[in-house]
C-alpha cells in the first residue's frame, strides 16, 4: 500500500515535468520563431500580402487592419530598397528573441531548480502591455494592432501563471 502511494507520487512528479518541459520548449519555440519572423519581415509580408491586398476576402472582412498590413508591407519594402542597412535592427530585435529564450532552454533539464526563469519570464510578459500601449501610441501605431502586441504579453502570462502553479505544486510534493 505504502510502496503504490509511493510510485503513484513519483508517476504524477514525473508526469507534471514532462508536461512543465514541454511548455518550456513550446514557449522558447515561439520565442525564436517570433525572431525568425523578424529577420524575414519583408519576405514574410511579401509571401502574405495576397491574403490581406485590395479585393481579398480578409480586406473585406476587416478592411482597417488589411490597410495596416499593406502599408507596413510598403513602408518595408521602400525601406529595404533605399536604406537596407535598417534592417539591421530587424536582425537585433530577433537576437534579442533568441538570447530571452536561452534561460527557458536552459531550464529544460531541471525545471525547479530553475523556476526564477518563470519569474523572469511573467515580468517580461508583464512588461509588454505598457511598452505596447504607450510606445504604439508615440509611434501612432493603430490600437487594434496594439490589442494584437499585447496578446503576446497576455498568451504568455497565462502559460508562465499555469507552469508557475505547476512548480509550486512540484516544489511542494518534493519536500514532503
């Protein structure tokens, strides 16, 4: 009777760790990908904008955010052709994904010891709803498009909460 309370208690420690793993890799996943689309905003735009150009079934369902989309894909495409050298930041904004996604990476192995990733992780999700609404009304960007920013922020904080939660519980059942 002891022996099986015993294995059920590891079975479910090692259950809840492959699970906190998994969303550990998933979110360093969306992380570099989010970069990756950094680096290909232009090529990215270009392989999108028959989706949202004039006459399309999405420019008729939200014209304002098809409008958005086609002048964000102009502005990168003048901007390439005459100052390709700004682009540059392009590549710095995904190395920043990249390096944020290395403690998470890290954290893989063992989860616990490393759960102040999680911490870090919530402020930084925390984080973006301010930077989104202030600095995309300096930058006029339009406020359903700072809506679509601060999903990011809001996605994140709700999986880093869960894995929080998650580790607490792990944390917990390890010291008894």
């Amino acid at each position: 009777m002891i022996l099986t309370a015993c294995h059920d208690r590891v079975m479910k420690t090692s259950h809840a760790l492959t699970h906190t793993r998994i969303w550990l890799i998933l979110f360093s996943t969306a992380l570099i990908a989010s970069g990756l689309t950094a680096i290909f905003a232009r090529e990215g735009l270009r392989l999108l904008s028959p989706l949202f150009s004039q006459g399309s079934v999405f420019d008729a369902l939200w014209p304002s955010m098809s409008e958005w989309l086609l002048l964000v894909f102009r502005a990168i495409e003048e901007t390439y052709d005459k100052y390709p050298f700004l682009a540059y930041g392009y590549d710095w904004l995904a190395f920043g994904h990249f390096i944020i996604s290395i403690p998470f990476l890290m954290a893989i192995r063992d989860p616990i010891r490393h759960s102040w990733v999680i911490t870090y992780g919530i402020s930084a999700c925390l984080a973006v709803l301010p930077f989104a609404v202030v600095f995309g009304a300096i930058r006029e960007i339009p406020l359903f498009w700072r809506g679509v920013d601060t999903l990011f922020g809001i996605g994140g904080l709700i999986v880093l909460l869960i894995l929080r939660g998650q580790l607490k519980a792990l944390e917990s059942s390890q010291v008894r």
